[in-house]
C-alpha cells in the first residue's frame, strides 16, 4: 500500500510540472508579440475589409462605364440609313438628311440625247431636294426613262389633245409611281418658267422646257432647282428617252466677304507739272 500511495503522489507531482509547462509556453514572454497563424491574410484576419474592397472596385468600374458610355450608359444606336431595291425601285423608307448646310449641289443627268445639268437649290424644298439627291447617289434613277414629254400644241400622249405644256418628266418608281414614301407637302417657291425643275412626287422630276408659268398654277411641285447648262437636250428628249444616270457633285460655300472700312488716304505733294516746249 505505501508504494501504491508513493507511485500516485509521484503521478500528481508529474502532472503539475507537465501543466505549468504548457501554461508557460502558451503565454509569450515580456517584450514578444503573438505570432499570427501562418497562412492568414490581412484581409481574412478582417472580412469586412473584403466587402468595402470589392465595392470600391465595383464602383470604379460604374464609374469607368459612365464616364466612357459604355453598357447601360452607351448611347443608342444611329437610325439606319434607308435602302433602295434598285430591280423594283422602291425604298424601305423615306432617307435620312445627306445634305450638309454649307455646301451647294449640283445634278449631272447624263441622257441618250446628251448631259443636263442643274444647279440645286436646297434652301426652298430642302425635303425634296435631300430626296433627288439621296435616290440619285444610290442609282434609283438609272436606267428608268423619262416616261412624259409634253410639247406645246403637239398632241399629248396622256390626253390625246394638242397640249398647253411644254415639259419632260423622269424618275417614275415602282409603288405608285413613286420610290415607296411618300414626303410632307411643300409649296413652290417661285414659278415654273423656263429651266426650273420640280418634283412631281418624292421620286419624279420634270424639267419645264418653256414657260408653264401661266399653265400649271398649282404650288404643289416643289421647285428644286433651275438648269444651268443642257436646256437645249432636254428640248430634244421624247418619249423614252433613258436616263443613264445622275452625278451628284457638291462644292463648299464660298462666305461673302464683308465690305471693310476704306483707309482715309494721306496727305500727297503735289509737284509742278514742267512745261515742254
């Protein structure tokens, strides 16, 4: 029994020692720092620093995507261009503007009797002119003929009376005549003399080849321009007669300069005029 007790006391004793032992490596000694477990970040020592991070670069992206307009903030697309389908000759709508405002335009219409040429005028009707010159850059005209010529006091094909008109017309489409719109309303401005062109319909034009001024008193052709070289081709067209196409050339506005203040001139000798015998 004394060895028994003996050998317990000693076990105690043992497992105080082995306890304060483990007591004394837990806690650092004065002037040490607890090392941090190896493997840890920063960031998973604080998880909330993880959240405001990622919201800051998620705001910093927003804002990268705002200020260059891109995803929700890129602006919207351009309307489309219209297209013309140049077998039937007719468009998907009416075109957008392709006229610039300091420019001025031209119109070669190239023809079996010759070349017209006419000078624009897009101040006026620029609605119908933007049209002429949008089917005409797209060939719409090509190879469509000019489908009435009237001559004063000859018979007219449509009446099969001696016409009071002297005009030629082209540009005829393939829905009801025109290029598949149709264009708001515009009223002339000016009359239908000599050289002035107009525009029947969004597509056709006529060339008036004498004074219809006193003939055709309706406003509802718009005037689109006058031509300027060519008139006596467009006398010689008939019935028929193909255009082959139209060219469009533009030119930049040349600004008027203005009148300057004319410099006072100075004070001249005047030398005596020597006498010859």
């Amino acid at each position: 029994m004394p060895k028994t007790a003996s050998k317990r006391a000693q076990a105690r004793k043992d497992a105080k020692i082995n306890r304060a032992h483990q007591i004394s490596h837990a806690i650092p000694a004065a002037g040490q720092q607890r090392s941090r477990p190896k493997g840890r970040s920063g960031l998973q020592n604080y998880p909330w620093a993880t959240g405001i991070v990622i919201l800051l670069l998620i705001g910093f992206g927003v804002l990268v995507m705002h200020q260059q307009r891109l995803w929700l903030w890129a602006p919207p697309a351009p309307p489309a261009q219209a297209t013309c389908n140049l077998k039937t000759h007719v468009c998907t709508k009416a075109p957008l503007n392709v006229l610039q405002a300091d420019k001025t335009y031209t119109a070669t219409i190239k023809t079996d009797k010759g070349t017209i040429v006419i000078q624009l005028n897009t101040k006026n009707a620029p609605s119908y002119v933007n049209s002429f010159v949008f089917l005409s850059e797209q060939g719409f005209y090509n190879g469509l003929d000019f489908w009435k010529v009237e001559r004063l006091n000859q018979v007219s094909p449509e009446t099969n009376q001696p016409s009071n008109l002297d005009l030629i017309q082209g540009g005829k489409g393939g829905d009801a005549g025109g290029p598949g719109y149709t264009l708001k309303a515009v009223s002339a401005q000016g009359q239908y003399t000599l050289g002035v062109v107009a525009m029947a319909n969004a597509s056709q034009f006529f060339i008036n080849t004498a004074d219809n001024s006193s003939t055709i008193t309706s406003t509802s052709y718009p005037i689109i321009g006058e031509v300027t070289a060519g008139l006596d081709v467009a006398k010689e067209i008939t019935l028929g007669d193909k255009i082959i196409s139209i060219t469009i050339s533009s030119a930049k506005v040349v600004p008027t300069p203005t009148a300057g203040t004319t410099p006072t001139a100075g004070p001249t000798s005047t030398v005596p005029a020597t006498a010859t015998p």
